[in-house]
C-alpha cells in the first residue's frame, strides 16, 4: 500500500539516486575501455554489443559515439549493432593503438567521458511543426543531393516542399497570398541524385 513518506525521507532517496549515477557512468567508462582493449586484441564485438544493450536506452547514442570514436568499430544502424571497423582514423593516429597502449593509465585518463559524447536534447514541452517540418526537408534535401542513398517519391517530397513554401508565405505576407505569391518565397526544392526516383 502506497504511503507519503517524510520530506527528509525522500530527500534521502534522491540522495541515492544521484549517487548511484555517478557510480553507474563511472563503471559504463571503465567498461567501455575494457571493451575497445578486448576487441582491440581479440576482434571480438560481443562485448561492445553487450555493452551497449546493457545500458539505458538514453543513453545509448552517447556510449556508441564513444566506442566508434576510440574504437574499431562503426554502428550498423540497420542492424542496431556495433560491426568490427578497422580504419578508425583516431587509432590509426600516431601509430596503430595497440593493447599495451589501451590498458596503459596515461592513455586511459586522456579519454573524454562517454557520456559527453552526444549533448542530450533539451526538455520539450512545445514542439513547432514549422521547424519540425523545414528539418525534415533539409535533411531529405541533403539525402537527395549526397549520390550515396536513393531518396523515393520525388513527388511527394515536391509537395511536400511546395505546401511548407506557400504556409510559412501566408504567414509572412498574410492571409490574401495567393498560389503564385507563396510559391515564389520558396524553400529549395531538393534536386535528387541521379540515382533518385
């Protein structure tokens, strides 16, 4: 049965909490540099992976950048898994990071805190579907552009660009904006790659 328990009580509480996360980001780094010195040795990701599915879901974007930035490893979105990723550019800085040069205290102290990683979004209470919308259609611009993906309906991403064009127009100019006012304040219409469909 539920019962209120005294302000000194709960402040206890919360105490604990705060310390016991301090504890747990303190033993998700050690871990996580005992993981790269495994996988560096051994070249085996089980570890990471085990790592990563451990901790908070929160969390998880952080930890992965960590991994992939001091690591031999690159995230496998499709896969949500770390794959084995020889050519990072930071262990082969100065001379491949071998074993010997992970576990040395020198080099594990110059390590930034996983956690700093990735900044954690701010709290949001409102959310402005005109800057949802105008970042969903520069990302999908920067897509169809990069030659590296096949961005699908074209179409619909043209009106999509055309309707946000002649909404933010009447909201610039007023109410009395016709079609062909709207759509000369334009957002740019993403050109797709040739790949594109």
């Amino acid at each position: 049965m539920f019962k209120l328990e005294t302000k000194d009580s709960i402040t206890k509480q919360i105490a604990g909490i705060g310390r016991a996360g301090v504890r747990l980001i303190a033993a998700i780094q050690t871990a996580a540099v005992q993981v790269i010195a495994h996988t560096v040795r051994h070249g085996d990701i089980s570890l990471a992976n085990a790592l990563i599915d451990a901790v908070p879901k929160h969390q998880k974007a952080s930890l992965v950048a960590f991994l992939e930035a001091y690591g031999p490893f690159a995230y496998v979105k499709v896969d949500k898994k770390l794959a084995y990723f020889a050519g990072n550019k930071a262990l082969a800085a100065d001379g491949a990071v071998t074993p010997d040069k992970l576990l040395s205290q020198e080099y594990v102290d110059a390590l930034p805190r996983w956690e700093t990683m990735v900044k954690p979004p701010e709290p949001k209470s409102v959310y402005d579907a005109g800057e949802e919308f105008e970042r969903l259609i520069t990302r999908m611009r920067k897509l169809a552009v990069s030659g590296t993906v096949t961005v699908k309906h074209k179409p619909l991403l043209d009106d999509m660009a055309a309707a946000y064009n002649r909404y933010m127009a009447k909201q610039a100019i007023g109410e009395a904006t016709d079609n062909a006012v709207g759509e000369n304040v334009q957002f740019e219409k993403p050109q797709l790659a040739a790949n594109g469909q």
